[in-house]
C-alpha cells in the first residue's frame, strides 16, 4: 500500500495542491482526472522527486506504513511524452534506468534483451528513437519504466499523443502486460473513455486548490463492463469534474 499524507505543493503566492491525501494499492489502476491545471502531474512529479524548482511540498509517502523519500526506487515515472533520448539507440534508452540505480551495463542488458519480444519491439534494439513508430517509441518508454521492478507505477498521460488506433492498441498491450506483472498503477488522464474503460477506481480532483472530491470504485471487471454502464459513469464523472468545487 502506497499513501499520500496531506500533501501540498506551493508556488510563489498561491498553492497548488492543499492538503491532498489518498492511498494507492498495491495491484489495479487508479486513475486520477480533473481539469487542467488542478495539479495532477505536479502530484506524480513530487512522488516521483522531480518537482520543478520553485515548487515547495509538504506532506508524507508512506510504503507499508513507513515513511519514505523521493525519489525511491519502489516507485518508477513514465511523463506525458516518451521521453527518450534520441542519441542514445532503443537499448541504451531502456537500460538507462536500471544503469543508473547501480546496475552494470552488461547486466542491464541481459535483463532487458529478453523483453524486447514481448514488447514488440525485437529487432528494435540498435535503431534510435526517429526511427521508430509513435507506438513503438512509447512501448520503448513503458520497456525502461516497468524493467525497474518497482512496485508501483506513475502514469502521466502516456497515451495523449498517439492517433486513436493507436491509442487503443496500447491500453490493451498495457492491460496485458500488467496481467504478466501486476503493480499498482496510478494513471492520470483527461480521457473519461479511458479512464472508465481502464480503471478500477477513479479519483476526480478539482483544483483552486487541487484536492480529491470524488473515490468511484469501478467494481464492474472490465470484460463485463457495457457500454451502457460505462456511459452512466462518465456521466457521473462529467458531475464532479463540472459541479461547483469552490471551498
């Protein structure tokens, strides 16, 4: 079980995120909506310990009831682009986590080269990032974030820039590789479609500041779930996320 303890995040004059607890567990997706600017990726980059500078956080992560500090190898970030290095080839991208959490290069590779198949991404291993499908370069980003073993993985948005087919095949290869290896997930998204599709609970956050207003289970698995189901929810998302938030 991962835990947020009343976080806030600060800028100059104003704070983003006020008092923000939920906890995360340890398999299924989660995901986290809310408009624009309601502080939602500022919340995975301070799990993450990469929040911009200028920014000021208090608050407390728990892992299994102990406190722990970003950032901290049980949990793994992939942002809203892929994000890899285009002078480094598809393999050095991968390994590149793992190189430098200790691991020796000749290691890293033997570890990651066996994944290359599943990924659908063999015979990828020398090429660069430019030579690569949108698809295939952010199958390499998930290949460098899930071969970190951590037990939790943060999702930004990691779909938003691929064209719908595209879209769809990769929340699907994202299902089935998380049905290979099962972590608990927190997505955050924009998408009602894909959060109701893919989740199973979703968080709705209002900002002004951001805080949660909303803990929807999707108890439906998602094989079962009909259309019809999944419209009433979106609906009932469309409620909070439009709804007068103010404090």
């Amino acid at each position: 079980m991962l835990e947020i303890r009343g976080l806030t995040i600060a800028a100059p004059g104003r704070d983003l995120v006020r008092d923000l607890s939920l906890c995360l567990p340890g398999t299924g997706i989660t995901a986290l909506i809310g408009a624009s600017g309601c502080g939602k990726t500022s919340v995975l980059k301070w799990l993450s310990g990469i929040l911009p500078a200028g920014l000021v956080a208090r608050g407390q992560i728990m892992l299994d009831g102990q406190a722990i500090t970003p950032p901290h190898p049980a949990l793994s970030y992939q942002p809203q682009s892929d994000a890899l290095f285009p002078w480094l080839t598809i393999m050095e991208n991968a390994i590149l986590g793992l190189e430098m959490s200790g691991l020796s290069r000749r290691a890293a590779r033997a570890k990651v080269a066996p994944l290359f198949a599943p990924f659908g991404l063999s015979g990828c291993e020398a090429l660069f990032p430019a030579q690569l499908s949108g698809g295939m370069r952010q199958r390499a980003a998930f290949l460098r974030t899930i071969v970190q073993d951590s037990r939790f993985v943060l999702l930004d948005e990691p779909f938003s820039a691929l064209d719908a087919v595209t879209h769809m095949r990769m929340q699907d290869w994202l299902l089935a590789r998380l049905a290979d290896r099962p972590r608990g997930v927190l997505l955050v998204t924009h998408d009602l479609h894909e959060a109701t599709c893919l989740a199973d609970r979703i968080l709705v956050m209002a900002g002004g500041p951001g805080r949660i207003i909303a803990d929807i289970p999707v108890t439906t698995p998602r094989p079962a779930r009909s259309e019809a189901a999944l419209a009433d929810l979106r609906e009932t998302l469309k409620f909070h996320l439009l709804k007068d938030t103010s404090p």
